[in-house]
C-alpha cells in the first residue's frame, strides 16, 4: 500500500491573538482611536460655555460638535474607497497628521464662525483610522484575533471620548476654551509618533482598482445587502440617540438646581467606562448568542438607561448613564463586527458605509431631539430617545428573522 502525503499549508502571515503583532498592532489601533476620539468630543462639555459666550441657542452651540461629526461622517466613504485601493496605513497615518496640524490651529481661533470651519476640517481628517482599522484587523488578524481586536478598539473609542471630555472640561474651565486645543494638539503629536513606530506593514492587503465605478458599486452592493445595511440603520440611529443625551444633558446639569461647572460636566462622561468594559467583554458573549440578539439586549439596556435618567436626582441620573453606555457600546461593537464578517468583498467600503450612519446619525440627533427639549425639556429628549430605540430594537429582531431563514436554505 503506497502511502499519500498530505501537505497542509498555513498562511503565518495572519496575526495570531497573543503574538507580539497582535500586540503591537491593536495597541497602535487603540491609541490612534483615542486619540481621534478625543479630539472629537473634547468641546462637548464646553457647549453651555459656548453658548454664554457666543450668545447661542442650546442647538446653536451643539453646531460646534455636530459640524465634525458630520465632515467625519461624509469622509468616511472616502477614505475606505481609496483604502481598497491604495492601502490601509498610509492614509490612516496621513489621516492623523492632518488631526494634528488642525487642532493645534484651532488654539487660534476668536470667533465662533472660525470654530466652525475648523471644527469641520477637523472632521475631514479625523474620519482616516476609524474608516478603515476594522478593514485592517479584517486583512492582518485571523478571525478570532480580530474578534478580540474589535472589542478592544471600541473600548478605545469609550476610552477617547471620556479623556477628551475629561480634558476639555477641566481645561476649558481653568484656562478657557481655546488653550483646550493647545493641550490636545500636543498630546496628539505625541500619540502619533507611536502609532507610527508600533503599527506593522500590512502583509495580506490586496489592491482593487480605484476606479470610482467600481467604487460606488462597492458600496450600493453592501447598501442592497440586508444584513449589512440593517446593522448600519441599527448603529446609526442607536448613536442618534445617544451621543446626542449627553448634548442636552449638559444644558440640564449646568442649570439649577444642579449648577454643574463645566469640569464637572466633563466628569459626567466617566459613565463612558461601563461601555469600555461592555465592547471589551462582547466577544465573549458574542460566543453563546448570535450577534442580533446581542444588538436587541444592548438596546434594551440603553432604553433602561434612558427611563432611569427622568428620576430628578443626580445619582441616579449618572447611574442611568452608565447603563446608557454599557448597552450602547456592547451594540456598537457586535455591530461593527458584524458587518465586517458579512462584508465578503471591500471591507473598508463596508466599514466605512456603517460608520457614515453612525457618525450622520450623530449629526441629525441634535435637530430630532431639540423639538422634544423645547416642548418638555428633558422628558422630552427620553420620549423622541424612547421612539428611535423601539424602531432600533424592531430592526435587530428583523435581522434575527433574516439570520434565522438564511441558515435554513443552507
């Protein structure tokens, strides 16, 4: 009996969960993360400060947060198109520098017209690494490497938001509102010289042609693709919400009887930490339950969150905010691996078509949400809030219908 070989070939260029790349990369990842993060929301705080120095409406002061989060979002689509075609860390390292250069030029800044084109541009550059680092895990990392990687990025994200906040309150209330972007220029100077010396060469990327035929047909073909496009509805209107509470909350704590300074309203996004632990800990529960009950339970725990915060007292009012990030962040993170996973072709196209509903989602809240708050005040922010997660909770029970057919037919 003749005896047959069998030789099995492994790709060891995947970076493994454990390995000193897996390391090296996610650390690059996670830091770039929080430091666009943080850039992104260090002014949040500040808008009740804006608003009395500015002579703003409450909506007219939320312009200087919602301006970047919807350049953000619009360059997002760009940015993942030419990454399938040019490479991921190139244009996410660019992307970063371009962060840099216009924060530290925001320190500048004397009227509120100023503050908003540069708050844009701000927007444009820091779209880069968020647009494409999930397409980068989906590349480099092997599949349960990149299910621990995305858990840890998205604790990243929480991780951003609270120091920038942290920061832009307590800095803004001790030397005003402009040296803010003095503090967060250099920290992000710093921050990139190490993702550049820790982030490695991509080995797996594939180039796909830049043409933008192919580049719009990329992303009409993720739209049409029902699994992908109700993960996108889901995290964009979840973010809708969300992100836009902690806007008219400010408004809330710094008036009477609370009176909150805006240092104190900076340490309101400690509540964030919940949802650090909740992206963290999602791959594990992500084990024993399919990703659309996953998004159902964590919008469960944000409306909870949400009802707990009309009780009139302070404690409670943060408590309702931990819960509120705790089930946010652990649907961001099934979301955003999820539709990394169903995107079989232009992973970055996909990663990026998301996050244009994520951050258009956090743009469009404020004006949704401002009817409400001038009708009730903050009972009424819970009741538009409550409306939007229903229609969100429908949507992960349709995906869970759709996930459900689809593994019959096969």
């Amino acid at each position: 009996m003749r005896m047959v070989k069998v030789v099995i070939t492994i790709d060891t260029t995947l970076i493994k969960r454990g390995s000193p790349n897996f390391r090296r990369a996610t650390w690059a990842l996670c830091l770039g993360s929080i430091m666009v993060f943080a850039n992104l929301y260090a002014l949040q705080p500040l808008l009740p400060t804006l608003a009395r120095e500015f002579q703003l409406s409450a909506l007219q002061a939320s312009y200087a947060f919602t301006i970047t989060s919807l350049t953000l979002g619009l360059s997002l689509l760009f940015y993942g198109a030419l990454s399938d075609a040019y490479g991921r860390r190139p244009l996410m390292l660019l992307s970063l520098g371009g962060v840099v250069m216009t924060t530290f030029s925001m320190a500048w800044v004397e009227t509120y017209s100023g503050l908003l084109l540069t708050r844009a541009l701000l927007g444009l550059f820091l779209g880069g690494l968020p647009a494409i680092a999930v397409a980068y895990m989906g590349d480099e990392y092997e599949r349960s490497a990149m299910v621990a990687a995305v858990g840890l990025y998205i604790s990243a994200n929480t991780l951003g938001g609270i120091s920038g906040r942290l920061l832009g309150g307590t800095i803004g209330e001790w030397l005003g509102w402009s040296s803010v972007f003095g503090v967060m220029g250099t920290i992000s100077l710093l921050c990139l010289g190490i993702v550049v010396w820790l982030l490695p060469k991509a080995q797996n990327f594939t180039p796909q042609s830049a043409h933008p035929r192919r580049m719009l047909g990329d992303i009409l073909g993720h739209i049409r693709n029902p699994f992908i496009l109700l993960a996108c509805l889901i995290g964009g209107f979840n973010f809708f919400i969300f992100v836009n509470q902690y806007s008219y909350v400010t408004f809330l704590l710094a008036a009477p009887p609370y009176a909150l300074s805006p240092s104190w309203l900076g340490l309101l996004f400690l509540t964030y930490l919940s949802g650090t632990f909740a992206a963290a800990f999602s791959g594990r529960i992500a084990q024993y339950f399919s990703p659309p009950r996953c998004l159902a339970g964590g919008i469960v725990i944000l409306i909870v969150g949400s009802l707990l915060t009309l009780i009139s007292y302070l404690p409670v009012i943060i408590g309702g905010f931990f819960v509120n990030a705790f089930g946010f962040f652990f649907a961001q993170a099934t979301a955003t691996g999820w539709v990394s996973n169903e995107a079989k072709t232009a992973k970055a196209s996909a990663s990026a078509l998301y996050l244009v509903f994520y951050y258009v989602g956090a743009t469009l809240g404020g004006f949704y949400l401002f009817p409400f708050w001038q009708w009730l005040a903050w009972p009424g922010v819970i009741l538009g809030s409550i409306i939007i997660l229903l229609s969100t909770l429908s949507c992960a029970i349709l995906l869970q219908i759709l996930v459900n057919k689809r593994a019959q037919s096969i």
